[in-house]
C-alpha cells in the first residue's frame, strides 16, 4: 500500500495533572491539589499522523512503540484513529511517557518526558513506504533515524516536513536534512543568533533553499516561501489544553500543502486546526475534523455553545 504520508518519529503515553497555579518550590504554591488528572496518548509525529489520517490521508508510523502496557495502549490508539502501525513491539523497553502540568486558567502546559535507552538503539526503516510516501515527517526525538528517513525520501523525490523544537548539535544537520523544516519559535535565535524572527529565517535561507516555517504560539506562525515572507495571526479561542497544539498544526500544514494550498491558506488551516485542538483535553484527543476546522476558518466556532455553556 502507497501511504499519503509516513512518519518517523515519537509517540507518547501522557500523564495529565491539572492544577490551579504552576508549582514552584517556595510560596502558597509549593503545595498544589490537583484538580484533574487522566491518561491519554500523543507524541510529535503520532499526533501529527493522527490529525493527518482524520482529515482523510492515509497514514503510517514509524517509531519506537515499547513492549510494555504503555506501547500496547499506544498502538491501539494510533489502529483506532487509522493510522498503520507495526502489530509488534519494536522495542524491548518501555514506551515514552510524558507527565504533563497544565494551568487551570490558561491551558498552558510544562512536559517532563522520559524515554527508554532501548529505544534509541537503530531503528528498522520501510524504506519502499518511505520512498514511495506522497510526504514524509519526521521530529527530532530520534535525530539519528529522523535524519536517515529524511535522505531516503529526498533521494526518492519525496518532500520531507520536520518538528523540530530540540536545540543541540545535531539541530542544524536534521533542519539541512529536511526540505520543509518547521520549527518552535525558540529555534530561529538558538541556531541564527537573531532575536527577530523574520531576520532569523532570512539568514537560514542563505543555508536552506527550501519553504521555512516557524510556530509562535498565541502569535500564529510564519512562513517563508523564496523571498516571500507569510505570517498568519492565531484564531482566538478559550484554551483548556496547549498540549499537542504544534503537532496538530503540522498534520493540517501537511495537509493542505499536499492539497496544493497557497502558502497563506496552509499557515491559516493549519493554524485552525491548532486552535481547535486547545479546546480540548490532550494530544490525540485534540485532533480535530475537517468540518471543526472550517467552522474555524469561517468564523462560526465562536458562535457555537462550548463546553459549559448554558
């Protein structure tokens, strides 16, 4: 089977803990009760696929999926949202896990995530999927496997997309391996030495050819297309729940620009369908469907009774 898009990347089993303030160690919120806490699943490229396989493409993952309770529940997760997934563990260890703190007033979040040793042993790549993918993405959780994906698929003529928000020595070599990175806000200054986000992409451009993308958060995203900059402001919503925002992003980035979108109406669904996704509890519990995501463009989400309404 021919797969719209396959991923290369990580899935997450999360720990979620709502709590009235952020901790800190000294003060009233040395101590804090939690409001809420649950399980739920996400991860960079899982979400990212996830979002991808709702609004109609077909979708395969590749990654590290461990053998214990957390791997099963993640590949039963990624089956039941129609992603393809090895039916086998492909690692002896444990599967990631995430604990995540989420302020009760502004949906922001802080990640504590760990990983087993055993998976970053080499990853086993389809290299027939990924060469013969419409779009491979990857992230920067496994840099080495990300960075092999990336030159099978761009000999193969195959467009690459990129989550990169890690900053070390090997940044620079996975945003050179990609041809359309997309990249937190923090990198542009860590790897450019410019505060200005657009001065920052215009210097990358001297050492990357390729569409460069930019997430800022509350301030939407940028997109340098050649010399043409794009900028789209976020679609104002009531967040409960950042998490996996920026994955979901990506998915309707990916999207519409396999779609043959402008550069400006991908940066605007993709950033619909993020905003969307805050409104909801999770990462994958997050991903929205193409009808939400145009009610968003449209501006009918705000006129819709939200949770708690009434």
């Amino acid at each position: 089977m021919r797969f719209d898009v396959v991923g290369v990347g990580a899935n997450s089993v999360d720990y979620v803990y709502r709590l009235p303030a952020y901790p800190q160690p000294q003060g009233p919120h040395a101590k804090l009760r939690i409001i809420r806490h649950w399980i739920s699943c996400g991860g960079q490229t899982a979400t990212a696929l996830s979002t991808c396989a709702a609004l109609g493409l077909a979708t395969r993952y590749v990654g590290a999926i461990g053998a214990d309770a957390n791997g099963e529940l993640v590949r039963g997760e990624l089956s039941r949202r129609g992603v393809a997934v090895s039916p086998d563990p492909t690692t002896n260890g444990k599967n990631q896990f995430a604990v995540i703190l989420l302020t009760e007033h502004s949906g922001e979040r802080i990640v504590l995530w760990d990983r087993d040793d055993t998976a970053d042993q080499p990853l086993a790549l389809p290299i027939e999927a990924l060469a013969a993918a419409r779009l491979v993405h990857v992230d920067d959780v496994d840099q080495e496997a990300s960075i092999r994906a990336a030159a099978i698929a761009r000999q193969a003529g195959v467009p690459v997309t990129s989550d990169i928000d890690r900053l070390n020595e090997r940044t620079e070599e996975l945003i050179q391996a990609v041809s359309i990175p997309i990249l937190a806000e923090h990198v542009v200054p860590g790897i450019t030495g410019e505060a200005d986000i657009e001065r920052g992409l215009r210097k990358l451009r001297k050492r990357h050819a390729g569409s460069l993308c930019v997430t800022l958060g509350a301030q939407g995203a940028m997109l340098l297309e050649g010399d043409e900059l794009f900028h789209a402001p976020a679609f104002a919503v009531d967040a409960i729940d950042t998490t996996g925002a920026g994955d979901v992003f990506r998915g309707g980035f990916i999207v519409a620009r396999l779609r043959g979108d402008t550069p400006a109406e991908v940066l605007r669904f993709a950033n619909a369908a993020a905003a969307v996704s805050c409104t909801r509890q999770g990462a994958m519990n997050g991903v929205p469907t193409l009808a939400e995501i145009h009610l968003m463009l449209d501006g009918g989400w705000a006129l819709q009774p939200q949770p708690g309404d009434g």
